[in-house]
C-alpha cells in the first residue's frame, strides 16, 4: 500500500523522492528496490520511476553489477555549495558587524539565485529603518545596489539573460527600466567600485553596496549598507561607498581572492 503524505500542502511525488533520497543515504554500500519499496511502504514500481527520475538528475547512482542504489554527485556538488554559503557568512560576518557599529544603519549581504538576489545575512543597526528585507527574501538585480554591484562583473551575455527571464520593471520612479541605461549604468559600478540605488528599489531609501570575489576570481556575493534618503547626504554616501568597498575586498581576501587583483 502506497504511503500517505503526512502533509496538506505537499507534493506527493516530490515528498515520496525525498523520503527515498533520505532512505538511500542510510546506506553506504547501496540498497535494493525490494527492500528499499518495503522501508518507505511504496509500490516497487513507484520507487523504480522515482530512483529513475533522480538517477537521471546525478542524485543517486545505480551500481551496474549488483543493481543496488547509492547517493550520486549531484548531492555533494548541492551540499558543497550550501557550505560555500556558510563559510562566506562566517568570513563576512565581522565585516557587516563593524559596518553597522561605524553607520548605525542595516547592513545586508546577498548571493545571486537564478537572476534574483537573495538575502543570507542582515546585520541591523542602531537607526530605525523600514525596509523589505529579510534573510531569505528575494530581490530584483537591475533596481537594488547589491544586485548591481554583482551585474557589473558577469559576461554581458548573462546579464542580458536575466533580463530576458525577469524583465526591467519599475519599482519606482527612479528604476532604470532600458536595457541601454541598465548597460550604462553597469559600466560605472565597474568604474567606481560601487553600486548604488538612489531610491530605485524601494522609495525614501538609499543602497550602496559593493561586490565580494571568492578564489576563483569570480563575484559571489555582494553586500551593502542602506539608510533613509534623509540620513543619506553626498558626503556620507561617499563616505559609506568607500568603507563598504573597502569591507568587500577584505571579505574577498577571506575567501581567498587575491587583494592585489581585487583592488585593481
């Protein structure tokens, strides 16, 4: 008999692949259908379609001679990378830290997920602010700074993917919203070293951010310090453009990106 889900709102197959990924880890030498359809009380030809289904995807392997399954790479190459995010939060941590204390404002580091940017950390300051953000929201690349300042260093082919798949749509009146503009406006963060948002993601609020490289060279992450508009002058922006360019490169040196590039 087929096992029930336990949940309302789940997906029945993606659970039952999930309940046998979880099953088939127990064993380090493998597992057989019979016995593996017997431990999570599903038809055998259920748990062939779905070990078929994450076989195909790298998830679990098949050993040609005894037939039996075992984890495949897909899983190493998905927790590997779930620790590269962990370690840049460890590294980055103290840097968001010391930005806070310095401008009493919030302070965010992000990662790029399928053309969006995704909060990992928030360091709040003393200030009152009210913002959208919180760690695991998403946000648009092409109107926040901390999604600018990661545009700015990928191959142009892929920032005019993203903006295939997501558009440029207003948030403001301030959102750039022509890729011509978007292009232009990359150019600069690469030129400064910084990225901002004058109120084009969310109005009354200002971002500057500034990119984080790991020890491949390529751009990871970002991070960023937003204030009110009102406790935002020129002078302090720059100020804070500055010491946050500055955060981004020692975070980099962390990850093992050379300063001496980095602060090309």
């Amino acid at each position: 008999m087929e096992m029930a889900s336990s949940g309302e709102d789940t997906v029945k197959s993606v659970d039952r692949a999930l309940v046998i990924l979880e099953r088939v880890s127990r064993y380090k030498e493998g597992v057989g259908i019979t016995e593996l359809a017997a431990e999570v009380s599903m038809y055998k030809s259920t748990v062939h379609r779905l070990l078929t289904t994450l076989a195909r995807r790298g998830y679990v392997e098949q050993d040609p001679e005894t037939g039996r399954y075992k984890l495949g790479y897909a899983i190493l190459d998905m927790a590997s990378r779930l620790l590269g995010s962990l370690d840049l939060r460890r590294e980055a941590r103290p840097y968001l830290e010391e930005l806070a204390d310095y401008s009493h404002e919030v302070v965010h580091l992000v990662v790029l997920d399928h053309g969006e940017v995704v909060y990992i950390e928030k360091v709040e300051g003393d200030e009152t602010i009210r913002m959208h953000s919180r760690v695991g929201a998403r946000a648009p690349v092409h109107c926040t700074g901390v999604g600018k300042a990661i545009l700015a260093y990928l191959p142009e082919e892929d920032v005019k993917s993203i903006v295939e798949r997501h558009g440029l749509p207003a948030h403001t009146p301030h959102t750039i919203t022509r890729w011509l503009d978007l292009r232009d406006e990359l150019q600069r963060v690469k030129e400064r070293g910084v990225a901002m948002d004058l109120e084009e993601n969310e109005l009354g609020i200002i971002c500057v951010a500034a990119p984080i490289w790991d020890h491949t060279g390529r751009v990871c992450a970002s991070l960023s310090i937003s204030a009110p508009k009102m406790r935002m002058p020129e002078e302090r922006i720059k100020d804070l453009a500055d010491r946050v360019r500055r955060a981004g490169l020692a975070i980099s040196a962390r990850l093992g990106f050379p300063s001496a590039v980095a602060s090309r």
